[in-house]
C-alpha cells in the first residue's frame, strides 16, 4: 500500500504512543508544529497526547485510542508519533 502525497491544508495527526509530551518539551513539540503549519498543513492532536500516568504517557488503552481514532478519521491524511530521540530533545 503506497499513501497518497501530502498536500497544504491536509491534516496530520500527532499521537505519543511512547513517551508523553511534558511541559519542558513543548518548545520543541511547537518549533516542529510551527514548521508544518507554515509547510500549509492544519495539526490534529490526539486526545491523550499530553497525558502523563507515573511518566509513562497515557495508558495503553488511551494510547490505542489515539492511534485508532486517526487512521479511522478520513480526514486525518498522516500520523507522525512524538517521540523522545535523546535524553534532552523530542522530535516528531
């Protein structure tokens, strides 16, 4: 199965399948945002992204919701996962 291209004004889906996205990392969670916003997309949060049960993220089940919920919606048209690259940096 080969996607189709992203196009302005698509909307891509973030999800923290991993790590959770804390407050200390927002500045590099908006730097990322703020350079797709411009590239023409609209940005969708999943629900759960930003929370934080004992530092692991959301549960499991929050977890699957957020990704089931994006590949369910036709008009999310791509799904980038938050994920911690280093001890000090976030990367989507």
């Amino acid at each position: 199965m080969i996607p189709n291209r992203l196009k302005k004004k698509d909307k891509i889906g973030i999800i923290a399948p991993s790590s959770p996205i804390t407050e200390d990392k927002l500045e590099d969670i908006n730097n990322s945002i703020t350079l797709m916003e411009a590239s023409g997309f609209e940005i969708v949060f999943g629900k759960n992204v930003f929370k934080n049960t004992l530092g692991y993220g959301a549960t499991p089940k929050e977890k699957a919701e957020d990704i089931n919920n994006m590949f369910a919606n036709p008009e999310i048209k791509g799904v980038f996962c938050a994920t911690r690259r280093s001890k000090f940096k976030f990367y989507i």
